[in-house]
C-alpha cells in the first residue's frame, strides 16, 4: 500500500502566509486562518508544502487503508482558493445553494474571493463538517 506523501509537519504557517505573492489571496488566507482557529479550537499546521490544516481525525478505509488527517484546511492554488471540507458535500447542498459562485469536488471547495461568498453560510459550512468529523472519530 502506497504511503500518503501529504503528512502533517512542523513548517511555519505564519512563514507560510507571509510568503503567498498576491495580497489579495494572502488576505483571504488570513481570514480563513482565523476562522478556522475560531471553528476548530485547534492552531494551525502545515500538511506537506501547501495546506495550512486544522485539528486530526483517524479515518480507516474499507480496503484497510488508515491515517491521520486535518479536520479542516485550505490552500492557496493558484486558480483557487481550495479550502478541504472532510465531510464531503452531499449533506450540504442547502448550504452550498446560498453561499455564492464556488465550484467543489468531493471534499474541496473551490473559491476564486472570500468577498464573493456569503461569510456566514461558509463559517456554517465549515462548522457542520467539523461538528460531523468529530463525531464520526469519537
């Protein structure tokens, strides 16, 4: 079985964020990151070289597979903001049909501007997926 390559580190978050090139995105991650502090209680980490993560949850897959994990995360990509909502989206449409222009996967979200979505409804989103997680992991 493949070994994850994305592990959890001790790199400066803060270090991090500083270095993001476009002040806009860094703006945006420092909203994020004192957002996810505020839902998470937890301090940030880094998880490999580009995700500033939240908190662990233990997940074993059915095939056997088993690791550690942010509870909550993001990353500034280029042509995105991903923030990783672990709880996936299928329980989170009514959310996500208020929260404004995103796109996401199965457990990223996809946003070009916090300033375009509906703050409230994102720290709900964000919120529910913790709540959901820890509950799971207990």
């Amino acid at each position: 079985m493949a070994e994850l390559k994305t592990k959890k580190n001790t790199a400066s978050v803060k270090a991090f964020l500083d270095a993001i090139p476009d002040d806009a995105r860094r703006a945006d991650c420092r909203r994020l990151d004192k957002l996810m502090r505020e839902v998470t209680g937890e301090k940030p980490s880094m998880w490999g070289s580009s995700i500033v993560g939240y908190g662990s949850y233990h997940y074993r897959y059915a095939s056997g597979r088993e690791a550690d994990w942010f509870v909550a995360g993001f990353s500034p990509r280029k042509q995105a903001l991903t923030l990783y909502i672990m709880a996936g989206f299928s329980r989170y449409e009514e959310l996500l049909s208020r929260l404004g222009p995103h796109k996401h996967g199965k457990s990223c979200l996809y946003l070009k501007r916090l300033d375009d979505v509906n703050s409230d409804v994102l720290r709900e989103l964000i919120e529910e997926s913790v709540a959901h997680l820890r509950a799971k992991d207990e």
